[in-house]
C-alpha cells in the first residue's frame, strides 16, 4: 500500500541463505574430485545439474526434458537461486545422502559452512 509508484512488493519465502549456497558449491566440487557418473569425471557444474534434476525427481517435482535448439535433449530444470530455504534444505540432504552411500567425505565442507559444529 505504500510502495512509490510503477513499485511492486512482493511477499513470498526468503530464498536460500549465503551459507547454504556456499556449502551447495563446496559439496558439488567435493564430489567432482571424488566421484565419477556414468564411468567418467564431471565438473562441479555437471554435478549441479545431475543433484538438481535428481531431487526434483526425488521429490515429486519431476522433469522436463525439451529438444534443445540444435537437436540436443535438455533438461529444464528448477534453479537453485530460487529455491525457498526448505526446498534448499532438502537438496543438500539428498546430497549429503548421496555422498554418504558412496563414500565421499563432506565432513570438512559441512563443518566449514555451519552445517555441523564440531566436536
């Protein structure tokens, strides 16, 4: 009601915080060191996009896979920008989970970002 004009407000859930971004990218490379998919090494990058489009699948959400504009599949994907603090929540639980079940140590990376305080 008091915005300034050509003003829009808009109230909806915060996105994700800075420490959840910053151990988001902390546990992408620590996979990419330590993990290969498909019987090949991925990119922090590359494992962004397979832990996004994983947990939408995981969670109902699903996927959209398109023709691309030269003839390549993509997969249209939820952005982690702007991801509410629970949705980003639970994708670092689904990659903490997925570490757990191959092996891949985050005990360093969660520590660092607040995500465990240390003993």
């Amino acid at each position: 009601m008091a915005a300034p004009a050509d003003w829009r407000v808009e109230i909806k859930p915060r996105t994700r915080s800075s420490d959840q971004n910053a151990l988001l990218h902390a546990l992408f490379g620590e996979v990419a060191k330590h993990a290969t998919w498909g019987g090949r090494k991925m990119t922090a990058i590359q494992w962004k996009v397979l832990f996004i489009s994983g947990h939408a699948q995981a969670t109902g959400l699903g996927s959209d896979m398109v023709p691309g504009l030269e003839g390549e599949f993509v997969n249209v994907r939820e952005s982690s920008a702007h991801m509410s603090v629970a949705r980003m929540t639970s994708l670092i639980e689904y990659i903490l989970a997925w570490c757990a079940q191959n092996g891949i140590d985050t005990h360093q990376a969660r520590v660092r970002y607040g995500h465990e305080v240390e003993a």
